[in-house]
C-alpha cells in the first residue's frame, strides 16, 4: 500500500436496486464512484437490478410447481446480485475506474454466517427477519485477504449485497432487503469512515412517498429512530443493518439522482446500544378492575383525555381482559385517582378502582431483544430468583418495561445490568 492509498478515507457506498434498474443508471452511477474514487478509498455493495430478486424467486416457483427448497431460492436469486456485481465492475473499468466483482465463489468471499432455521426467500420484496449469527471473526480475516488487497492495490471491490456464505461453504443470504446489513456489516469490518445508502428518494422522509404526496424530509435523524422506524415496518433500511453502525461511523442515505452523493440526503447520527434507564421519582399505580367492555378504546381514549386536562403525565398504561393500569407520577397519584373515579363512576362496566404507591419503573432496551426468543421469560426469572415481585411488564420492540416496588429499584437495576452482561450487549447506560 502506497502513502497515498494510506491516508484515502474508506467509504463504503450501496446501491439499492431500483438505482440500478438498466444500463443507463449502472453508468451515470459508475461515474459518479469512479470520481470518488480518485480521492477516496471505495467499496461499493450492490442489490439486484430493479425488481430481479423478485422475478428470480417467482420463477423458481413456477418451475418448481409452487414447491421450490429453500436452497433452490437462494440459488436462483443469487444470479441478481452476482449479475448486478459484474455489471457494475464492467461499468467503472470503462470508466477508467480499475475495479473487481466481488461473488461468493471467489475463494475470499468476506460475508460468513450460519442461518439458524432454513426457510424460502420471501416472494415479498420486504425486510425480511432471518435468524442469523455473523461469523465477524472469519469474515474479517477473508475480507483482510481479499478485498483489502484490492484497495491497497487502488482497486475499487464490487460486493453482492444480500448473499452470504455458511462456515462450510454453503450459498446462503441475509433475508431480502440485506444488502443494507452488507453494507454496515462491511463498513464496521473495514473500520470504514462512512456508508453511504443510495437509493431512490431523496432522503429519509417523515412518511411514505408511495403513501402521502410530497412527505417532508429529515436532513438528519438518529440511529435509535431509524431503528425503530424500520422495524415498525418503515421500508427505509433493513432494522438489522443498524446493529452494525459504530460510533465512528458517518452514515447518510442520498437519491442517486444527486450528482455528489457524498453530500445532502439525510444524515444517521449515533449508534446503537443498550439503555437501561429508570424514573428517578416514584410512580403510582391506578388499578381499574370492570367487565369486558373496560377494554373499549373509546373509554381508554376519555381517560386519557380527562388526565391529560388535569395536568397529569402517564408513565405506562397496561389494558388486558377487565383490567387496566394507569401509572402516573406519585406526587399525582391522588389526583389522578379521584379524576379518574369521577369519569367512571356512571359507567356500568366499572366495578372498582384501587391505588398502588411508591412503584419504581426500569427500561432496558436493546434491538437485539427482539432476536433472543425468552428474554422475558429471562428477566421473570432472574427476578423472581432474587425475590423480587414484578409489578407489571410491558414490552414494546425492544424496550422491556418492569415495574417494581419503589424499595427494589436498585437491586432491579443491578440484576438488569448483570442480564445485559449475559447476554452480551455492546453497551448499558444507567440514567438514574
């Protein structure tokens, strides 16, 4: 590696598939990295062009009579990003851009996982949710081998997105909508000073495109809300892309109209981790025990209402068969049970309201929960070993919410700290 390639910032630069739906966007496209090339370090990650992955899979059902194996679909479907791949690397050589395409049959391949259930590509073009483990170790070592030598030899890595390989060898993927995880995971990897996601909007927008005219866009948002705006359903990046976001690492998603997209679009602040945080004043429980109807949105809506016109702050709310739970904060305890007795009093559903005090509520958070099947069963556990009565748990993604005696709060917190040690998370914060 030459003084100059040495002091080259690495961008790690994707391309999602409808900004490679002909030739005609693969070379405006070509263009553009071939330009950034020349003063930067660049690996570019490419999806399948447009809607293949999509044409691939439905083909392996038709010939298949509906009845395809889990291999025969990502055997199929690889021919997209193996194509897409080539495609590109053809584009930036004629660019004056030396470049390689980087597909799983290369002997360094960089993307080593171990699929835990085997299951067919979606036939839906979504972010699909696969049970995968990285081999981050092996898949460092293969990407020193190979594509690092490209780069210090000024050579641009073409990368499949999406596709992967097992320990044994094996041609698997990371779900559709992976090549966003590619990107990061190569990013983090290479230790690579930005990710640039190029696709078709301008950015990331407040609401759908395809769903509200003309949304307003955000030049910038943080990790944790992209986060959990895509695994509300948000088809912005795939949720598991951003597990593998470091504090160092710039990221932004740009339109591949934009002429310099190393600039503009919107730009993805932080990093993902662990919180765990708790109320640092005490909460009351409200109880309202009734008959099914208790459950009527339209009751929990005026009551809602009625604390909101009183001034009051909720800090939880639990509705199950007869029952709901109002927490609040304790200074406000009586004043919001009075209130709320007042607005049930007429209703023939309510049968009794009773008043909880000095309940402390501990949050720990983490994406990775929602991938570890019997975290709550977990934390019951681990509390109910230490004596401690779990007032109410309420989930939501992957924030966990316990409710306990205001008197147990620091054992809680310690006993939470110890599970996320467990169970290997990057990073806990403890906000008192």
């Amino acid at each position: 590696m030459t003084d100059s390639q040495s002091k080259k910032k690495t961008l790690v630069i994707k391309f999602g598939g409808r900004t490679l739906a002909d030739g005609t966007c693969i070379a405006d496209n070509a263009r553009k990295v071939a330009r950034i090339a020349t003063l930067n370090r660049v690996v570019v990650i490419v999806s399948a062009m447009g809607d293949e992955t999509s044409r691939l899979i439905s083909l392996t059902h038709e010939i298949t009579g509906g009845q395809p194996t889990p291999q025969d679909t990502v055997n199929v479907a690889a021919y997209g990003e193996m194509k897409s791949a080539t495609l590109f690397a053809t584009a930036l050589e004629a660019q004056g851009c030396r470049a390689s395409a980087i597909i799983p049959t290369d002997e360094t391949w960089p993307v080593i996982v171990s699929e835990n259930r085997k299951e067919a590509l979606s036939l839906e073009k979504i972010n699909e949710d696969r049970r995968l483990t990285i081999h981050e170790k092996e898949s460092r070592e293969r990407l020193n081998a190979g594509v690092v030598k490209l780069l210090d030899d000024g050579i641009t890595p073409v990368i499949c997105g999406f596709l992967a390989k097992d320990p044994a060898g094996n041609l698997t993927t990371l779900g559709r909508g992976g090549s966003d995880t590619t990107a990061f995971l190569i990013g983090k990897l290479l230790d690579a000073e930005e990710v640039i996601i190029v696709t078709d909007t301008e950015g990331i927008m407040k609401a759908d495109p395809r769903a509200v005219e003309n949304p307003e866009k955000l030049s910038y948002i943080s990790t944790d809300q992209l986060d959990s705006m895509a695994r509300s359903g948000a088809l912005v990046l795939h949720p598991h892309s951003l597990e593998h976001k470091t504090p160092d690492m710039r990221a932004r998603v740009v339109h591949f109209r934009d002429e310099e997209i190393t600039e503009g679009g919107t730009l993805i602040e932080g990093f993902l981790r662990a919180t765990l945080r708790s109320t640092p004043f005490a909460l009351s429980l409200i109880s309202v025990v009734g008959e099914e109807s208790i459950e009527d949105p339209g009751l929990i809506s005026h009551l809602t209402a009625c604390l909101a016109d009183a001034g009051i702050t909720f800090h939880g709310l639990a509705v199950t068969h007869g029952y709901m739970g109002i927490f609040v904060p304790e200074q406000q305890g009586d004043k919001a049970y009075h209130e709320i007795h007042n607005r049930l009093q007429a209703e023939a559903s309510f049968k009794s309201l009773a008043l909880r005090r000095n309940v402390a509520r501990i949050t720990i958070s983490s994406p990775k929960f929602q991938d570890q099947p019997g975290i709550l069963a977990h934390i019951a556990k681990l509390l109910s070993e230490h004596d401690i009565n779990v007032i109410d748990l309420i989930t939501l993604q992957g924030d966990v919410a316990v409710y306990v005696d205001w008197s147990e709060r620091e054992v809680t917190i310690q006993l939470l700290r110890r599970l996320a040690v467990s169970a290997r998370l990057d990073e806990v914060i403890a906000g008192r």
